[in-house]
C-alpha cells in the first residue's frame, strides 16, 4: 500500500515540475500505474494540471473503454494517439492512428475514431501441421499413383478389351502417371539452393511437368471429343482414327510448352522457371489451353 501511495505521490511531483512535455507525462504515468490505478488517482493528476494550468478549457486525461489513453487536452482540438497494439486478442498496426475531439465545452467527444486500426494477421505456424499436410499429400499422390499403374496393366493386358474408346483411356491414364511420375521427382530434387543455382536440368524438370500436366487436360478433351460423337452422330465414330486423338492429347502441348519455354527464357529466366515475376505472364502461355478447353 505505502509503495503504492509512493509512486503516485512521484508521479505527481514529475508532472509539477513541468521539464518532459504533459501530454506525453500523462500517458506514461498511466502505463506505469497500469497495475493499480484507480479512479482517485485519475482524478488527482486532473487537479494537478488545473492547479499548474488553469487558462482556458480543457478535456481532462482520461482512459476510454479500449484502453486508450487521452491526455489532457486545450478545448476544440482533434486528439490523435496510437492504435491499440492488441484488443480482445486480436492485435493491430500501431503505426495508425486513432482520433477522438475534445469538444469546445471541454468534454471529450462520447467515442474515438478507431476507423483506421487495422488488423494485423499472426500466421502461427505449426511444424507439426506441416509435416501432417505434407505427408497426407505424399500419401494421396501414391495411392493415385498405384492406382493408375494398376489400371495400366489391365489395359496391356486384356487384349480382348482394346478399342479405341479404351484405347483414349490408357493414353489418359498415362498422362495421369507420367503427371504424378514428375511431380515425385519435382519433389525430391527441388529446394530453395536448386531453384536460386537455376541450371538447365531443373528448368528441363519443370517443363517435362508442365507438359504432362497439359497433357492431362488435353487428354480429357479428346474423351470428351469421342464421347460428344458417339453420342450426337451416332455412326460416325467408324470415322475416327486413333492418330487424330495422339495429335490432340500427346501433340498440341508439345508446341505450348516450347512457347512457354521461350518465353521463360527471354523474359522470366531465374528459379528453375517455377513461380512468376511481377508484371510477367508467360504461364498463361499454357494455362490459357488448359482453361480453353475446359470450356
């Protein structure tokens, strides 16, 4: 209780003495009594400065419901002080500002204009998610990947059952495995010391993905082209070939990805082709094939 009384008694000579500016005094103070201040003491450092200033009006300190502190003020001014650094748990940028009037009657205006404290977001990252995130994303890639070359042993298998609707659908699941068979050895190779060294054999790797991911979607079309004819022209699917289709899934991205290739190479030529330079988009090169036959 003494050393209580002590520190207000202190703080309260500091502010008699007039040598550090009031506003910032005040404020202070009321940090340092953060842990027992009450009302009282509150009400004594108001009369201190009317007894050390006593010319006009003024909005007396004061703590609002935030926890912000407003100091001692001349009447009719706009009071501007730091965003709270946390509130409720959520913490905000104090390099804003908060602005509340102290009003010509020498009251201060019923709230303050918290409008331009804005959050900020704390990623907590947990070592223990990632691991959990990365290993059922290796999980799901060779299951897929076990799947798929399951699949690809019926089809060289059973003879009786090749056709060229079959035979769209091996050439699919190929597509499939070689996409997952790239996106193994992307894993395994590529780290931030590969990607900064940007040598030809990994900027190779990149392009072989992006090829067989294209092929994917191309592929797709190509089942979507058999199916749409043998649904609408019925009897026109004798006149499909099965080149016409290895054109489409396996020839088409061939081109796209040397364009994009090129196009990496002139104007986006660093970290293994992988990710985009700010105001660069070459990757557009094959995403846009991919989007347009989504369509």
């Amino acid at each position: 209780m003494e050393r209580k009384v002590l520190s207000q008694v202190v703080c309260v000579c500091l502010l008699l003495s007039g040598h550090v500016s009031t506003v910032e005094l005040t404020c202070e103070t009321l940090i340092l009594l953060s842990t027992n201040l009450t009302a009282r003491t509150l009400m004594l450092l108001n009369q201190t400065f009317a007894i050390s200033n006593s010319s006009g009006l003024f909005c007396d300190l004061s703590v609002d419901g935030i926890g912000t502190c407003w100091p001692r003020s001349t009447a009719g001014n706009l009071i501007s002080r730091p965003c709270p650094e946390q509130f409720n748990g959520i913490h905000y940028n104090t390099t804003n500002r908060v602005y509340r009037e102290c009003q010509s009657n020498g009251t201060w205006a019923p709230r303050g204009n918290y409008s331009q404290c804005t959050e900020i977001i704390i990623l907590k990252k947990s070592k223990v998610h990632y691991q959990v995130v990365l290993i059922i994303n290796y999980l799901g890639h060779c299951i897929s990947l076990g799947a798929l070359l399951l699949a690809f042993l019926l089809f060289m298998r059973l003879r009786s059952i090749r056709c060229l609707r079959n035979i769209i659908h091996w050439n699919l699941i190929s597509a499939f495995i070689l996409r997952n068979a790239t996106w193994f050895i992307v894993q395994l190779t590529m780290n931030p010391s590969v990607t900064e060294s940007n040598q030809a054999w990994c900027k190779l790797v990149t392009a072989a993905y992006n090829y067989f991911h294209v092929t994917n979607f191309f592929w797709m079309f190509g089942e979507g082209c058999y199916l749409h004819t043998a649904v609408v022209l019925t009897y026109s699917t004798d006149k499909l070939r099965k080149w016409m289709f290895i054109c489409i899934g396996w020839g088409i991205p061939f081109p796209v990805i040397v364009a994009w290739a090129f196009g990496k190479l002139y104007y986006d030529n660093e970290k293994c082709w992988f990710g985009k330079k700010a105001g660069v988009y070459t990757d557009y090169i094959y995403q846009g094939p991919m989007i347009l036959v989504l369509l």
